[in-house]
C-alpha cells in the first residue's frame, strides 16, 4: 500500500487551487490497515486528521503516538491558549503560519529557510516576532513541541466531520486497507 502513496501525493498535489479554501480543507489521503475494516476505516480518519498541504498522504502506522491526540475532544482543543493563538495567527497572518509549520515540521531554522525560499535571517526575524507574538519560546525544545501540537490540534474538526461523512456515503467498500480522501468543495 506504501507504494500507491506517491501516486497519491501526485494526485493531491493537483489541487494547490483549494488550499486556500475557507474551510480549510485540504486534499489528502489517510491510509488505515488494520486487520478488521471497522478499525482499518478508523485508523484511515484519524490519518486524515493529520494531512497538511506539505504532507497530503498520512499512514496510520506512522503516526505513532500522535494519534492519540485524535482522541482530545475538539472542544478542549480549542480552548486551549496555543491553538486560539495559533488559530488568531492563521486567520490574520498566513505567511506567519506557513513559517511556524515548515519551522515546526523540520526543527531547524535553515531547513524552514529552504523549504520557504527565504534566507535563513529572514525566517528567524519572523520565529522570533512569532515567539513574542504567541508567548511561545520557539527556540526551546518545549516551545518546539507545544507549537507543533497546537498547529496539529487546529486542524480542521468540523469541515473533517463532514468530509468523513461524505466520503463514507460515496466509499462503502469494506476492503482491509482503507484509504479516506479530502476533497475540498466537496
């Protein structure tokens, strides 16, 4: 199944035009394979939870331990201090955001440079004004990580519900690997 990710990564990566959707929906694909397909189809939500435009193909077994934040109820998610902070800055400033998140997703000030095509005293500039801004200490292990799971806790809840529930209708196949796709628009 790993190898049909790369064709799904392709086909997500046609759809660039949605990613500025005011939901937020982005197209991706989460991937279960559990042996029962009640769970495999589970697990593949879950993924799904965990698409972003610079990762639109998720595998269950590769989150680890970070699907279990899919279990914290969405309203404490968005109680929560870093990701109304988080939330704020995406609605407002999404250059700021698109910094955080390569910062976040490499853990290194000249890989976020790379990955942005900015110099690397650019992209410190804005971590810095962002630490300020969040009351996050970005340089820190613990403000690494606390920003990392305040942007994956913002992701999309209710735009995700109903995704799952239009792809549900339209996708009933019972196959053990189960693959839930997010179009937006749809």
């Amino acid at each position: 199944m790993r190898r049909h990710a790369h064709h799904l990564q392709e086909a997500a990566a046609g759809h660039e035009e949605h990613l500025a959707d005011p939901v937020g929906a982005v197209p991706g694909a989460g991937i279960g394979a559990a042996e029962s397909p009640n769970r495999s189809w589970r697990q593949a939500r879950t993924a799904l939870r965990f698409t972003t435009p610079r990762q639109p193909v998720v595998h269950h077994d590769d989150l680890g331990a970070l699907a279990l934040l899919a279990e914290i109820p969405q309203n404490a998610s968005r109680d929560n201090t870093d990701v109304t902070a988080i939330a704020a800055l995406a609605s407002g400033h999404p250059e700021d955001l698109e910094t955080l998140d390569a910062y976040c997703a490499t853990g290194s000030l000249r890989r976020a440079a790379d990955l942005l095509h900015l110099h690397h005293s650019s992209v410190a500039r804005r971590l810095e004004q962002l630490g300020k801004t969040l009351d996050i200490e970005l340089t820190e292990p613990t403000g690494l990580i606390r920003a990392r799971l305040a942007l994956i806790a913002r992701l999309p809840d209710l735009a995700f519900q109903a995704d799952v529930a239009i792809t549900a209708a339209r996708h009933p196949e019972t196959s053990r690997h189960r693959r839930v796709d997010r179009h937006p628009g749809d």
